[in-house]
C-alpha cells in the first residue's frame, strides 16, 4: 500500500516534513514492495491492494489494528511498518482519522492516561515488572522466585512453553497460592487455592475496549461460599503483612468514586447504575491533534535511533515469516465461536457447545501424511505436545 501511495503522488509531504522522521531513508524499500510483491506475499490481488491504497490515502481514514497482528514472530516489526500509513498520508490527528489498537482505557482515571492520585512507590522499592514469557525460566530459579501468586489469568494454559511453565510449578521451595473462581490448569499445582468472586458478585467499573465510555459492573448476589472480590483478598493480605500503606484498605466503593471523579465523570455510583454508561470526555478526543508524539524527536519515527540503540533495526523490515522447514508445520489457535480463553473453559454448557478439540488441516497435507478425518492425531514440538482430532478441511492453506 505505502508503494502505491507513493507511485501514485498521494503522500501529504507537508505532513512528512513536519511530523515524520525517516521517511527518505525507507523509500528504497518502499520502491521494492510492489502489488505483485505483496500479492505473492499474502495472496491479496494486486489490484485489491491498489484500491485499498487509494481508499486509505484518500481519507479520512482510521488504521484500527487488531489484538492478535502482533502476536506472530516480527510482531513488533509489523506495528511499526503500519505506523507508516497514516504517517506518509497525514492520516493523524485529525477528526475520523487515526492510529488505533486498543483505547487502554483512555481516559478512565484521569485524562491522558494519567494515574489516580494515590502516592506511588518509590523507584527503589517499587515492584520489578516482569513478563509473562519469562516468568517459566524464572520460575526454574528458587533465588529469584520463592512464591508465585496467580490471579485472574492460568499461565500454565496460555504461556506458550507449557513444559517449562509445569517444570516450574513442580520445583521445590516454591509456594504458589492461585486466586481463581475455578480450579484451572495452574490452580491444581497451586499450594493454596483462594476462591475468588466473579464479577456477577462485586461492584465495579468497566472501560470500553474501543469507546471513550465507562459503565458500572452492578452485583447481582452475594459471593458464594467462602469466595471473595480480589480487591477484598488483597486488602486482608495487606493486614496480614503489617502493611500501613492507607490506600490498600480503600472499600471498593471509594475506589469507584474516585475513579469516577478522577474520569471527568459527574455524578455517583449511583447516578451511573442508573444511566448505564458515561462518556469520559466532554468533546471528542482526537489524539495528535498537536503533532507531537512520545518519542526523542517528538515526531514519529519511521527510522528510530532508540530501537537501533536497543539492538532493532532502524527502519521497519519489508519481511514476512518464513515458510515451515521441511517436516514441520505452523500451528495457529485462533478464538473459537464460544471461548475466547480458558476462562470459561470448564463450564458444562460451553463444553457441550465447544465439542471435542480438533485441529484443522488441508487435505493436500493430510494426504500426504497419511490421516483422515477424525483421526486422533498428536502435534508436538520442543515445548510440549498434545492429542486433537484431526478435521481434514480446505479453510486453511496446505
């Protein structure tokens, strides 16, 4: 797209001039993904990616990226080429138009992203941000990780190196304790379960995904049982450490009307149960307006100094992933109709709907292996490995 938008004289050079940082040096590269090249890179008919070229660039146009574009290898390296299409086209920081994955709850809790007024630790005592992908080697270190608390997520189903994810959970020395409303995958290797409210059982706020709105989370009954809200088994945990920290024991609804405050929104809990829903701007939040961007140079780096400092290409790579080595194949998992994770997975009426875990593969390549539908089959890999019934289908490329 961004080849046509340049052949075909459509880049706001203003916009460039001003705002863009990098955009000569990766011309060349520009020059070289032609339709044809795309097309052989994703199947797309060139003459599809021409008029989506010219559709964009006519604008306004809003680049709304979805949540699983980066999760592939070069995740990254896809962003920042996107990046490129409204930068080039000035498709930014106007009404209608813009960059968008998800709004990360803009807004909610003051504008800006800014953070509650509650007093933050200090940057020596605050907490070491680690991530998930990492957590099943540190898991492996009893020096770095003596105790692994666990809530509202089952790492051991969604971290993708589940062999060393279980490896981790089975250590000795290491104290789990699991805050779930079901005994998940990760919870039957947990030393103390603590059942957890679900949210038909606690008050709460709840920020749109892709809207500037914000609506209340009303309780519906009591917490069954001995389960309680996490909020409520943290500010227990809290006494029970000796911690003084005031803004730990905060009762959940103080926290709501602070947050709500905080938000721009007028009005109580109350006044909100009662609307269903607010908006957490007065106007419509066009973000860029300005032409000012979070990065050294203040405007959006095609070409960043920062990513070459940190050992990434300077400028985003025209690349796709390579095909599967002989004898090995590329597993997706994408949502299903009825589960979007495992958070409902145990669920007698969603299992019945779900029917039994099969795995999707063209008939070309079932042929050739030798299986046929409704065979069990097993996939394995250096992470681990697992059992599924064979569904010999052409929705998928062989």
């Amino acid at each position: 797209m961004a080849h046509v938008i340049r052949r075909d004289g459509l880049v706001d050079k203003e916009y460039v001039r001003d705002h863009v940082q990098g955009y000569q040096e990766v011309v060349p590269s520009i020059e070289r993904c032609t339709p044809e090249w795309g097309e052989a890179a994703t199947g797309i008919p060139p003459a599809l990616i021409e008029q989506a070229a010219r559709s964009y660039a006519g604008g306004p146009s809003l680049l709304w990226l979805g949540q699983g574009l980066q999760r592939q290898p070069l995740g990254g390296n896809i962003f920042r080429a996107c990046t490129m299409l409204p930068a080039i086209t000035g498709n930014i920081g106007k009404p209608g138009a813009g960059f968008y994955y998800l709004n990360d709850a803009c807004g909610i809790g003051g504008r800006g992203g800014a953070a509650l007024s509650y007093e933050q630790p200090q940057a020596d005592d605050g907490p070491t941000l680690v991530s998930q992908m990492d957590m099943p080697q540190l898991l492996q270190d009893l020096a770095a990780v003596q105790s692994y608390l666990v809530w509202n997520c089952n790492p051991l189903a969604s971290n993708p190196d589940q062999a060393l994810t279980r490896q981790g959970l089975t250590r000795e020395g290491l104290f789990t304790v699991v805050i779930d409303c079901f005994m998940t995958d990760t919870a039957d290797y947990a030393d103390i379960v603590l059942p957890a409210a679900s949210f038909l059982e606690f008050d709460d706020l709840c920020a749109s995904y892709f809207h500037l709105t914000i609506g209340p989370q009303v309780r519906c009954l009591e917490p069954l049982g001995e389960s309680l809200p996490n909020q409520e088994i943290f500010r227990r945990l809290a006494k029970t450490m000796g911690f003084a920290e005031p803004t730990l024991y905060e009762d959940d609804r103080s926290i709501i009307e602070t947050t709500l405050r905080a938000s721009g929104i007028h009005g109580t809990w109350q006044d909100l149960t009662e609307r269903g829903w607010a908006h957490v701007a007065k106007e419509p939040l066009i973000l860029w307006a300005e032409g000012r961007f979070p990065t050294p140079s203040g405007k959006i780096e095609i070409a960043s100094d920062r990513a070459e400092a940190d050992g990434h290409p300077r400028l985003p790579q025209a690349t796709i992933d390579a095909a599967p080595t002989a004898g090995k194949m590329r597993l997706i998992s994408p949502a299903d109709k009825w589960l979007m994770n495992s958070s409902f997975g145990n669920d007698p009426g969603v299992i019945n709907m779900l029917g039994p875990a099969t795995v999707a593969i063209h008939p070309q390549t079932a042929s050739s292996l030798g299986i046929g539908n409704g065979e069990r089959v097993r996939l394995s890999n250096e992470s681990g490995e697992l059992e599924l019934t064979a569904h010999v289908s052409d929705m998928i490329t062989p």
